[in-house]
C-alpha cells in the first residue's frame, strides 16, 4: 500500500480544485464591473422593468451615434474648405528651394480680402432683402425725335391732346400755326395736326437765316437747335450764321417759346361797343345806358362741370363749361348787353354783356341768344341756350370774365 502523501506543495492541482471548487479561478464576468453588472440587471429583472430600461438605452445609444456622425462631418468640411492651422504653419515657416530664393515673399505684405457675409436675405442674419427674380425682358421705351400727326376726334382740345403725348398746350399751338394760328378755338374734328417730338416750337427755315437770330427769338440757344437729333444736322459742321440748311427746312426749336395772339373778344363797354365791330355781325353800335352791377357772379349754366379748357393764362383765359345742349344759359350779374350774335372768330353765337363797373363778361358756342343789343339784363336772366356753334367739338359754354380789359380766372369770382 502506498504512503498517501499530504503535502500541500506537492498536492495535484487539478486534485485540488476537485476537492476545493471554492478555489477555481474566477470566471471573465466575475469582476467588479461585472458583477455590479449582473446585480444591476438581476436588480432591473426582479422590477420587471427590462422593456423600458432596453428602450431607453437604445434612444441614448442613438443619440450619441448622431452626435457623433454630426462631429465627424464638421471636421471633415473644415479640412475640405481650408487648410489646417498645422498645415499653415508649417507651410509658412517652411524651408524654399535655393533656386526661389530671389523670389521670396514676406507673408506680413500679403494682404488678403476680409471675408464678408452676402448681404442677402439668403443668408441667416442678414439684414439684406433678396431681389426677386423676373423672367420677364422689358425692352425700355426711347423717346422719339420725329415729327408725328394725329387727327382731331369728337370731343378732342388742345389740351387733350397735349395731355395725350405729354406736352404743354402751348406746343400744339406753336406746333401748327399754320392751321390754328395759336386760336385753340378753331380746332375742328378731321384736323391734322404736327405732333412735336418735345416741348418747342415747329418753324420753317427760310434761305439764309442765321440759326443765331432764330435760336434768339425762341429764347434758346443755337446750339440747341444744331444738336437736336430729329433737325439732322451736323454738329462739327453747321455754321450757325451760315448753316447751309436747304429753303423751306421745318426745323425743331427744342425749349423755343413765343408770344401767343390773343384771339378772345376784346373789353366791350357799353360807352364804346363799336370796339368789337370787326369781330363779327353781333357787334352793336350805339351807345347804351343801363343796370349796373355789384361784382357779385352767379354760375352761369344748368350744369357746373368743367368740360374741356379749364382757365389757362396766355392759351385759353376762360372756361368752358359742359351741359346738354338746349340748357338755359344766365347772366352772372346785371348789366347791358354789348354784343349779341354771330362771332368769325370761332366762338359761334356770343353775347358780351358789360356790368359798368369795370367788369365785362362773355358767353359763347350759343345754339341761340335771346338778348339783344342795348337790352338790360338782371342777375340770372336767361339769355340764350347751351350749344356747340362755331369752333367747338361738342356742346358746352365758352365763359369769359374781364376786369378794367384783363382777363381774370372766372373759377374765382363765381358762387
């Protein structure tokens, strides 16, 4: 029989560890950390809690990859879009070539642009609005240098038709003396008319005229006559004394203003009437006594609109009143009546009654009077009807008002 051997130094490990499991090393999760591990989670199971515990720490677990996706992202676009400070540095202090010796720059001269934020609303925290995109090509409008016409419709004046080609009324005028003869009056439908370019006058150059006495007489200077693209003339050649322009040249005086005839009636007393016997076969002839006036004016028409003229100094020192033809027409204020009947000067039927106070007033484009010569009339008689005589595009009143034989704007005076 063998002697059994006790000696603990001698023993079989793996006898030991038989005999003793007690002492077999500890397994991989028998740590500290696994073991609070374990505990946690035996803890978590016994709450019967591990669906929600699971649950939240998946959504950390998430939210730390995006962080992270996020953070990686962003240094990877600062290293794309520019080089790094490291990388800076090191090619700034970087040795060069002996060949680029002669070539080398001090990088305190380089001087580089600020960089700034576009000034667009685009960009966030910005005080720029954007400017909105438009697709669609407007071609701009040039002004013209030519001589037009137009043909004068019903119901047209010479202010309409300034107003229509943006141009003062006195252009149409001095832009058709031939056929208006600065009357605004005459002005018939079927009428043509040179249309200006500009504010000016229209004049025909006759053979050898100086461009400086005609540029004088039009308040203008010769320069602005040879300059103006519509005359065609050369600027480096033209001699303004001896232009050479061809006979019978019309010529465009851009800025030009002259004088405009007075075409109204004249200051009819009832001591002088005879003063307007040229103006037509209504004028009277003797001399008449009567009603004086108080200065006080009534409105003269049914109606009390403006139709057409309004009060315009030097082109129209009147105002035309619409109506329905046939409507009564009154006396603004007593008086005589100094002239009564057909006028040549475009004002058709026409009565001027004279107030004997320094006032005359008168009222034309008549379908008839009924007041005659000499008649005294009182404040608000009927004396004729509302018409279109004479020069007119359609019926209304011509009312004209004079004090001491100056025209005076009638919108004042009238109540």
């Amino acid at each position: 029989m063998s002697e059994q051997n006790n000696d603990p130094l001698t023993e079989s490990p793996k006898e030991s560890f038989e005999e003793n499991p007690a002492q077999l090393p500890p397994s991989d999760n028998s740590g500290p950390t696994g073991n609070r591990f374990a505990n946690f989670w035996k803890r978590v199971e016994e709450l019967g809690i591990t669906g929600s515990v699971t649950r939240i720490g998946s959504s950390i677990l998430t939210v730390l990859l995006v962080v992270a996706a996020v953070y990686s992202l962003g240094r990877f676009y600062l290293n794309r879009t520019g080089p790094s400070e490291a990388a800076v540095n090191a090619e700034q202090f970087a040795p060069t070539r002996e060949s680029d010796s002669d070539e080398l720059t001090d990088i305190s001269d380089i001087v580089l642009p600020e960089y700034a934020v576009p000034d667009t609303a685009f960009f966030y925290g910005s005080n720029g609005i954007a400017r909105e995109a438009n697709p669609e090509t407007v071609i701009p409008s040039r002004s013209r240098t030519e001589v037009t016409f137009y043909e004068v419709q019903i119901g047209d004046s010479v202010f309409s038709i300034a107003e229509q080609f943006g141009l003062e009324p006195e252009t149409v005028l001095w832009g058709n003396y031939d056929v208006l003869q600065d009357n605004p009056r005459v002005i018939t439908p079927g009428m043509i008319l040179n249309i200006l370019p500009t504010n000016g006058i229209y004049y025909e150059y006759n053979a050898g005229e100086s461009l400086v006495n005609i540029a004088r007489s039009f308040e203008v200077e010769p320069t602005d006559i040879i300059e103006y693209p519509g005359n065609q003339l050369d600027p480096y050649e033209t001699n303004p004394e001896d232009p050479g322009i061809a006979d019978g040249t019309w010529l465009i005086i851009p800025g030009g203003k002259r004088e405009l005839q007075d075409w109204g009636p004249p200051a009819i007393s009832r001591s002088n009437p005879a003063v307007a016997s040229y103006y037509g076969e209504g004028a009277c002839g003797a001399v008449y006594e009567g009603p004086i006036g108080d200065g006080i004016f009534i409105w003269p028409a049914v109606q009390n609109y403006i139709s057409g003229y309004t009060w315009d100094p030097g082109i129209h020192e009147a105002i035309d009143i619409g109506g329905v033809e046939g409507s009564a027409i009154y006396a603004a204020d007593t008086g005589v009546v100094v002239y009564s009947g057909w006028s040549q000067y475009g004002y058709g039927n026409m009565i001027v009654i004279d107030h004997g106070n320094g006032w005359q007033t008168a009222y034309a484009h008549l379908l008839y009077t009924s007041a005659g010569c000499g008649q005294a009339v009182y404040r608000g008689d009927t004396i004729g009807a509302l018409g279109s005589t004479g020069n007119s595009t359609g019926p209304h009143l011509h009312f004209e008002m004079k004090y001491l034989g100056g025209n005076v704007n009638p919108l004042l005076y009238l109540y």
